[in-house]
C-alpha cells in the first residue's frame, strides 16, 4: 500500500512540483492551501508525514504545528519556509517540527527528507535538536560545538555547513547539495568557496585527534563520519 502524505502549501504552483514528484516516488499526496484545511486533515491521522509551508493564510504553519503537537499527534512534520536563519530554524525544531528545509530547495533533497523521516518512524517527543557523529556534538539550541571536551569555536557559515554534514552522516553530499542547502545558491558560481571552508572546518574538526571524521569523496563530494 502507497504511503500518504499530506501537503500544505497555498502557493500553487509550488504545490503542484511537489505533489508531481511525490506522485511520481509512489506516494499518495492529500493536499490543503491553507492552514486550517491542512490541521482538518493531519488531525484525520493516517499520513505518514506532513510537508507544512510556515507562511499560509488563516492559520500559519507555526500554529498547525502547535495544534498538532498540542494533540498529541506524532506525525513527522517538515515545515518549508523562506525564512532560514539559525534562528527561525531553530524555533522550528523547538516548536516541535521534526525537519526544516529552506525555500528554494531542491526536490531531490525534499524526497530524501521525506524517507528519512519515514524510516526512522521519528516521534516528536524528542525534537532533533542535538547532532552528533563519533565523539563530534552540535548543540542547535545553545549553538555550541564540542569534539570530546575540546569546544569549537565556528563561525556562522561554518556552523551551517557542519550542520548540513551532520544531517547526513555517513552519506556522500554533493557540492550542488552544500551550495543549494548552506550558501541558497540554486547555481554554481564557480568559485572554490565550498572547498575552502571545508579545508576550514577540517582543521577545525580533525586538527590533532586520532580519528579523522571529514573526507573527501573523490569525483563525488563530502562525507562526515567514521573513515572507511
């Protein structure tokens, strides 16, 4: 049986990209343009995630959130939104949405998030908030980096990129991915820029312990996790 999804996006073209490609991955799609709609239908149950749009008219997503959550409806969420500083994303996960992923984006990425979750059976009693991999921990709320009891000092372009990393340990991340998901380029600009704050937070990272944890993946791109 095809797994369901509900969408909630009132930008209909927006909408219609991402229930086509749903549709096409095998899942069946139920789709609300506004946010009251759209907690009608989570509350019915059955989805076996929600991608929720934060900006809608009647209800915006951060108060569906709130209403699911208040429910006790354990639905992985992932709310799209615009709005992607550190901040609107952290309250995002503090408010109890399991995912966020910032407009544009790639579908690819979206369908990768959308399984991830599925496959995980992720609950909302614990939101994600803490990431770790080896001995390497990212603290989202109190945006604090430790590697064992050593503190590492990140700039803010530099806490995305571990972040985005450590949102995929052990997996291959292409430089399209780092470039669409921690600087928004929907482009290569065709500079050396990802190579270079990589070659940054290596230092940062694997500087002076005896495990490497960031590798390069020749002809492929990067992965952050134990060495092969």
């Amino acid at each position: 049986m095809s797994q369901k999804i509900l969408l909630v996006e009132d930008d209909a073209s927006t909408a219609e990209f991402i229930a086509k490609g749903l549709d096409e991955a095998g899942f069946v799609v139920d789709r609300a343009e506004n946010g009251r709609d759209g907690l009608f239908l989570a509350t019915d149950g059955g989805y076996a995630c929600v991608v929720l749009d934060r900006m809608l008219p009647g209800l915006d997503g951060m108060a569906v959130l709130a209403a699911l959550r208040g429910a006790g409806l354990e639905t992985p969420v992932i709310i799209l939104s615009a709005l992607g500083s550190p901040e609107d994303r952290i309250r995002g996960l503090t408010n109890g949405c399991d995912d966020y992923l910032v407009k544009p984006f790639a579908f690819a990425e979206l369908l990768a998030r959308i399984r991830l979750l599925i496959r995980r059976g992720t609950t909302t009693s614990a939101p994600d908030t803490v990431l770790t991999c080896d001995d390497l921990e990212m603290d989202l709320l109190a945006r604090r980096v430790r590697r064992g009891n050593r503190i590492i000092e990140l700039q803010p372009r530099e806490f995305r990129l571990l972040e985005f990393l450590l949102r995929h340990v052990d997996q291959v991340v292409t430089r399209t991915m780092l470039l669409e998901g921690v600087w928004d380029y929907h482009f290569d600009p065709g500079t050396n820029v990802v190579d270079v704050h990589l070659s940054r937070l290596r230092k940062k990272v694997d500087e002076g312990e005896p495990r490497r944890l960031l590798h390069t993946v020749r002809g492929a791109g990067y992965r952050i996790g134990a060495e092969a």
